[in-house]
C-alpha cells in the first residue's frame, strides 16, 4: 500500500462527501429555472450556502461559489483592485508578502504589469511571519495610497499561521479592506469570518476532502467588487455561469465535516506529527524545521535538509512507496526552489534541499511508520548525492 503524506496538495475526498456528490450529480435540474427540477437545484445550492455560512462564520448572502482557491484570489484581488481605484485614482498600491501562494502573487503582479498596480511586499522573518510593525508605520505614511492588502491566513508550504486579527485591527484605522487565502486554513484551524474582520476570503474544496473544482470567496455584506466574468448575473453578479449545486453541496459538506472534526482530530495528528518532527530531527541531525517556533499546523512540516536535494529525496520516498511533496504542488512540477523559502530568507541551496510532510484525516501511525522505516537511507542516499550542479 502506498503511504500519501501530501494532504496540502490535496486531500482525498471523504466518503461521506463522495456518496452524497455521486447522488447530487445524477439530478437534473438547473438552479435558475423555475419548474420543479431547476427549484430542486436552487434549494440544494441554497442548503449549501446556508451550512458553508455556518461552518466559517458567515452571513449566506456573503458566499460566493466559485471553481477553487485561485478563481477566489483572483476575483478578490483583481475586483477590490478595480473597485478601489475606480473609486480614488491615486490607491494603487497592493501590500502582499513574497511567501503568498501563487494564486494570489500572480494576479497581483498581473496587475502590476497591465493595470498600474504598485507592489509593495511586506517583510518576514526567517520563521515566515509577517512584520506588523513594519505594516504599522507603513499604513501611518502611505495609508491613502492604498488599495488593499493580500496575506493568507495560514501558509500552504510552511503550516505558518498569520496573525489575521491584528492586520485586520491595522488596516481597519484607514479603511483599507483586506483579502486573506485561507485556503490552507480551512479545516484546520478554527475560522469566524464575521470576527476576522476581513472583507474577503478565498476556500477551495479539496484541501477538506471535498471536490477538485469546488470553492468559494467570503465577500463581506458591505464589501463591493468588479466582477471578472459577466454573463447571467448568478452569485449576486459577482460570479456569472451556471451554478455547480452537487459540487456546492459536497464542498459545504466537507467543510463541515473538517472543521467539525478538528478538536477530535488535533490531539491525534498532534502526536502523530510530534512523532515526525523529534524522529526526523535525530536521523537529520543538520535538519532545520523552516516555521521554527512560530505558531504553525500539526499537519504541515516542512524541513531543509542541508546539502540535499528535495528532488533526490521525493523520488526515493516514491520508490519506497511514500508520498511527500517538495513544496506548492502548485509549482512543483518546475524544478527551481520555493519561492516561500526564499521569501524567508534562505539561500538557493537552502531551498533546494525543502521537503514538505503534510497529514490529514487519512493519516495513521503506519503512514508514519513507513515513513520513518524509509527516510534514514532515503536522507543518507540524498547527502551522499549532493545538490544539482548548477
Ligand atoms: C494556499 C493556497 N491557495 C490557493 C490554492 C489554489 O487552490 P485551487 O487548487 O482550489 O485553485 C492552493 C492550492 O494549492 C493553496 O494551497
């Protein structure tokens, strides 16, 4: 049986989930027309909306459903941009940190490149943090000159978690909304849209076990966006195009199921994880844990292991029948080093040597067993080996 210790890049999808998605999708029906079958589809997506509401603290009207974590950043960053600037022409300015996920860095830079959009990156230390004094004296110079800010609320590569409340508490002073990817929050952490203070949030379905293809942006009541698409006005105009009811049902229902489990859940995937990090700090000795001390995930550890190469490392796990993951799934198919760790701070060759442990619902004391039965030849075959000449 092959060991998946890569739930950050995407999650099986629950059987409960999988059952009650199969049933939704052979119904007929679509959620705009008015006969039975359409009605039918409405209530389902409406049901949806009303437990995905629920689970992340959040009034109904403020789900938007969307196609995943990236259509959400992109809709929140490019429509707050636009909305922004139509408003005062001199708010150009977009604070966001090198260590995003790339589904919101790109449509920033995007931005940047095609809409006059200024970048401004906001500071992190080497452990991934944000630096909220910087952001403080910031916001007292240039507060006007700003059109939003864009940091995620827990880091998919690192498991770093951001301190969201107090950035919401600066940015509130000057009336600067501010958009976070919670994509690798929800599910793991406790999430109250209503408290966060935020004006939008973007979740993907199949980092809970639900869906690929299923997601939503929070859009808070009083918040106004340009929409992307235009078409048949669905989703309050925000989102046009026929609505996904079955994908709408089976994202909310993961995403209860997730967030519902999650006290049950820590303590267990706590040990389990406790168990990696002191096993894989004694066979690596040179071993550095990349969030260090900071407040971060049970179920994300990344590691640099100097003098190895990731790539080396991933493909022996593989053979050994393992499954971890170098960084962003995202970019993992492009052989350079994550572009997180080198927003931390790290050197190339530091980045080059990153390896990314991530567990979930699926994960048992075997699943670590195998990997600590593997990982001593696995890291010794990789030192031996050395980095990629450049
Ligand atoms: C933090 C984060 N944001 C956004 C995304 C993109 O989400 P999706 O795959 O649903 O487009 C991912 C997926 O890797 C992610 O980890």
């Amino acid at each position: 049986m092959r060991i998946y210790l890569d739930h950050a890049a995407t999650t099986p999808i629950r059987p409960e989930v999988l059952a009650s998605y199969t049933q939704a999708l052979s119904a007929v029906g679509n959620p705009s027309s008015v006969h039975q079958f359409g009605q039918d589809a409405r209530n389902t997506l409406e049901a949806a909306r009303e437990s995905l509401a629920g689970t992340v603290g959040a009034n109904r009207s403020e789900i938007v459903f969307t196609s995943g974590g990236t259509e959400s950043d992109n809709l929140a960053i490019k429509g707050l941009f636009w909305q922004r600037i139509a408003e005062a022409s001199n708010r150009n300015v977009i604070i966001t940190a090198a260590t995003e996920h790339h589904g919101a860095l790109d449509p920033i830079y995007w931005l940047a490149d095609h809409q006059g959009a200024e970048v401004v990156l906001l500071p992190v230390d080497h452990r991934g943090v944000f630096d909220l004094a910087w952001l403080d004296n910031y916001l007292a110079t240039s507060a006007d000159r700003v059109a939003l800010i864009s940091l995620m609320w827990v880091n998919n590569e690192t498991g770093v978690i951001a301190d969201i409340q107090s950035i919401t508490d600066l940015a509130s002073r000057y009336g600067i909304p501010v958009h976070s990817d919670a994509v690798a929050a929800l599910g793991h952490i406790e999430i109250d849209f209503a408290a966060s203070g935020l004006a939008t949030m973007a979740i993907s379905g199949h980092k809970v076990g639900g869906p690929v293809g299923s997601g939503a942006l929070v859009v808070g009541r009083s918040v106004k966006i340009t929409s992307l698409v235009h078409g048949g006005g669905q989703e309050r105009g925000m989102r046009s195009g026929t609505m996904d009811s079955a994908g709408a049902q089976a994202f909310a229902l993961a995403a209860k199921l997730a967030s519902h489990s999650l006290l049950d859940e820590s303590a267990r995937l706590a040990s389990l994880s406790g168990r990696l990090i002191a096993s894989i700090s004694k066979i690596a000795q040179d071993a550095v844990f990349s969030r260090g001390d900071a407040p971060g995930l049970e179920t994300t550890l990344n590691f640099t292991f100097p003098g190895c190469s990731a790539d080396s490392m991933i493909f022996l796990l593989d053979a050994a029948g393992v499954s971890v993951s170098a960084g962003s799934a995202c970019t993992a198919g492009v052989n350079r080093p994550s572009h997180v760790l080198l927003g931390m701070g790290r050197t190339e060759d530091e980045a080059t040597g990153a390896l990314r442990i991530s567990l979930g619902y699926t994960t048992t004391e075997t699943d670590v067993d195998r990997f600590l039965d593997a990982f001593p030849s696995v890291h010794a075959s990789a030192k031996k080996a050395g980095l990629p000449s450049k």
